[in-house]
C-alpha cells in the first residue's frame, strides 16, 4: 500500500508539474501578446 501510493503521488506530481508549467509558458505569451497587440495601438492612437 505504501509503495502505491508514493508512486501515485510522484506521478500525480510529474504530471501536475508538466500541466503548471504548461499553463504558465501559456500565460507569459498571452501576457506578452496582449502588451503587443492591445497597449501599442492604443499609444498610437493616442499619440495621433
């Protein structure tokens, strides 16, 4: 039993690990995608 467990925890962590990571990278391009996309039309406009 302990055994199982452990390594049920240890896979659940790799996999958690992977997804977290995932999601993270996903989050820094959106963030990055939206300062390019979303903050520099509205400077120029203002600029304009």
């Amino acid at each position: 039993m302990f055994w199982t467990e452990l390594c049920f925890i240890l896979v659940a962590l790799m996999i958690g690990a992977r997804i977290g990571r995932r999601i993270f990278r996903d989050g820094r391009r959106v963030r990055r995608r939206r300062d390019g996309f979303y903050f520099w039309p509205d400077a120029f406009y203002a600029t304009d």
